[in-house]
C-alpha cells in the first residue's frame, strides 16, 4: 500500500520571478523589518544586522541570495529556529501560510526546487543550504 503523503505548513510569499516557500518548522517568528545596522564591507547578500527581543541577528537579505526582487512593499524578517537562531530573512513581501508536500529529496547546493510544474509553482526554500552558502562566501 502506498504511503501518503506528509504535509508541512509553511511561509509563502512571492518575489518578482517566482512564488516562494520557508518551512514553518524551522521559523520563530516574524516581525517588521525596523531598524538594521548595516556593515561597512560586507557582502551585499548580509542585510546587517538588527535586535529582535534583547538579541543581536545576522540579516541575509533573501532576495539577493535568490537573485530575485521585491515587487511590494512590505518588508518582513523571519527568524530562523535553532541551530539558525542567530539569522533572520530580510523578506520584502507579504506573508501567508499554507499546507504543502514538501520535496522528498533535494540536490545538494541547490538553494530552492519546484514543487509542481508551471510558471507560478511554489519553491521550496532549502535554509541549510541558504546560510551555509552564505556563511562560506562571507569567509572566502
């Protein structure tokens, strides 16, 4: 007998080039942007830097990283949940919530994958992948 499939709720948004998924799971929370100390020098995918409840977060602005751009105007940051607690996602877009199957496998160092077909198909954001990619540029 075949196994259903497991749902998982999650962070949607869209950017101008496609519609975005985070996993809900790996957030704890989302608040407005505020106030963000940028950094002299560094990469342009670090947002910089901003408190959130008495703590210091590291700000990756997503849609750098995902070479895509904001097309409203709201601006959002999602924290990430342990072991990522120290970053948050500078998203500009509007926020929903949705049930969906998340890919079974993902190719290694890939940052995002489709989760069905067409122009206006949800991708699933891969965070690991995101941060470390992130975290080994702002090294190098």
């Amino acid at each position: 007998m075949a196994r259903a499939a497991e749902t998982h709720s999650a962070l949607i948004f869209r950017l101008s080039l496609r519609r975005y998924a985070l996993p809900l799971q790996r957030t704890s929370g989302v608040q407005d942007l505020g106030a963000v100390r940028k950094i002299p020098g560094a990469p342009r995918r670090w947002y910089g830097l901003t408190e959130w409840s008495g703590r210091v977060l590291n700000v990756i602005d997503l849609p750098h990283v995902l070479g895509d751009r904001a097309v409203e105007q709201a601006k959002s940051i999602v924290r990430l949940r342990a072991p990522l607690e120290s970053v948050a996602l500078y998203v500009p877009a509007h926020l929903g919530l949705t049930e969906l199957t998340r890919p079974d496998r993902t190719t290694p160092g890939t940052l995002h994958q489709p989760l069905g077909g067409g122009p206006d198909a949800l991708h699933w954001i891969h965070l690991d992948a995101l941060v470390e990619g992130c975290a080994k540029q702002a090294v190098s």
